[in-house]
C-alpha cells in the first residue's frame, strides 16, 4: 500500500500538485484545524506531516490515528507499509496504550540500586555527585557478577517509561565502553530515541554521550547515531523543541554538520559550539557554564 492507496480507501481528498503543494509532497485538508483548502502536506519520503496553516506536525503514524479514529498499534502497522518508517520506536503518545501499557523493561537482574565503591569513585573521579546522579537519573550498578560486571546501568525513559538502558563500563578497560539492553528486551532502541529527552527544553543541547548529558542537565539530550533517526526527528517536534546546540566533541564535526542539515527543517534556529579540548562531559567549568547560558537564553 502506498500514500495515495491509503487516501483513496479511507475516502479522503488529496492533491499532488497546484496550489499549496510542493514538489513530491501529497496534501490533504488538515483535520486538525478549520481548514477549507489542502495546507496539511506529508512529506515526499511519507514519514511525517506538516499544516502551514495551523502549525500542527509530526509523524505520518500520528496522522493516520487521527485520520481513521484507529489505535496506534494500527496506525503503526500502516504507517510502515506506505513509508520508510521503519521499526523500533514508539510514538510519545502511544506508550500508554496497548501493546505497550502492558510492557515494561527491566534493569539487568544483577543490578542493585546499592553502589559499590569502585563504581561511587568513578563517578567522584569525573567530577559529579554520586548521591544527585543515581537519584535523578534512575541509576543501578552491577558488580562482578555476569554481562554487565563493572558498569553502570543508564536508564532512557520515554514519556516517563523506560524504554531501554545501556551498561557503562568504568574500568576504562573493557573492549567495548559501553554494552546495550538487547532489541527484543527494550520498548525502544537507544538508537531510536534520545537520552534524556523527557527533559528537553524549548532550548535544547544535543551532544552525543550520557556522560555528556549527566554535565549539563536538564535541557540537554543525547543521541548515539551518525544520523537522526525518523523517530528521534518525531520526538524532537513532539516536544516542540524550536533552537538547538549541537555540542559535539571536535573530532565530530561532520556529524555535527549532518545533524545540523537534518534540523534546519524541524527547528526554528540551529548552531555548532565550538568546544576545545574533548566533548561537554571533560570541558572546563566555564564552558559547561556557556552552555547552561545558552541553555537560559531563551526563558
């Protein structure tokens, strides 16, 4: 099924060109305000929607649901049929409906919520407060014991749901420095969202690691891919995010370019910090304090 297949069985009106369409867009009259002509249009790779009208956006899912009055696990199922929407993620409001209401991730069952002190020192060592850390980011540590041994488990929720989690090593030893949950036992891969992103800002930081965000706080959020993701570009419009930072380290700066390009049409205004020395989560206090600045600027 395609765009056109889709529009055609649901008996809705659609334009491919004339007036209020651009090149390879479909339009249709937007069911989110009292439109009387076509200012709602989807874009050409059918992944999300945009009303120049009223101003109302986001992903082709969420269209679909209030187009046809389905559930969301329908509109998903569509969705993927008729775009490159792909799989793994999960619209911010479909997490209270089924299937997922009735799911749940799990931290790994060696964790513990009592930090060991070789794990409290990592952390003192790199300059946070343990104690803040663990409480306001959902922290466990593992121990000795299995997969995860001598990391930390870092926690991605979603809308207030945890969706999924990564293991930080803290040896500084380990092959890999950081282990993820496995596809099949997360909501959400950490691919397919952003860490901390239920504490996005109108002003929002991107950068690219937890440690990163864990520095600059509330305001910042982290994302693990060379490219944005569909889902994540979602997230970033569902939290009506209009500025962003990208504060990556110096050696990034070509996926600073590529996320920057990505951004320009979702967001309102984007620019690339300049950081000396090694990402957010090594800057000195003075840069950390610009960035918090910037952060404030638009309140």
């Amino acid at each position: 099924m395609d765009i056109i297949e889709f529009l055609e069985e649901n008996n809705i009106e659609y334009w491919t060109e004339g007036k209020n369409v651009s090149a390879g867009w479909t339009a249709i009259t937007c069911p989110y305000c009292d439109d009387s002509s076509n200012h709602c249009g989807i874009t050409p790779d059918k992944t999300r929607f945009s009303c120049f009208r009223c101003g109302e956006k986001g992903s082709i899912a969420k269209l679909i649901k209030d187009l046809i009055n389905c559930t969301w696990n329908h509109a998903f199922t569509i969705a993927n049929q008729i775009s490159d929407y792909g799989t793994g993620g999960v619209e911010r409001g479909a997490l209270g409906s089924p299937p997922f209401a009735s799911r749940h991730v799990a931290y790994p069952s060696t964790s513990t919520k009592d930090f060991p002190s070789l794990h409290l020192d990592y952390l003192i060592n790199r300059g946070f407060s343990p104690d803040y850390l663990i409480k306001k980011y959902k922290l466990r540590a593992v121990h000795t014991i299995g997969r995860y041994r001598f990391r930390i488990i870092v926690p991605y929720f979603l809308n207030g749901i945890m969706v999924t989690y990564v293991a930080r090593d803290i040896t500084d030893k380990a092959k890999s420095k950081y282990i993820t949950c496995p596809e099949q036992e997360s909501l959400i891969t950490f691919q397919q969202t952003f860490y901390n992103i239920d504490n996005a800002k109108r002003r929002s930081i991107i950068v690219e690691g937890v440690t990163d965000v864990w520095r600059i706080g509330d305001g910042c959020i982290g994302a693990s891919n060379a490219t944005l993701t569909h889902r994540q570009i979602d997230q970033l419009i569902d939290m009506d995010i209009e500025e962003v930072l990208l504060a990556f380290d110096p050696d990034a700066l070509q996926q600073a370019n590529r996320y920057a390009r990505q951004l320009a049409g979702i967001v309102n205004h984007v620019e690339i910090a300049e950081l000396y020395g090694g990402d957010p989560a090594e800057a000195d206090p003075r840069t950390i304090l610009e960035l918090k600045q910037w952060l404030k600027g638009g309140q």
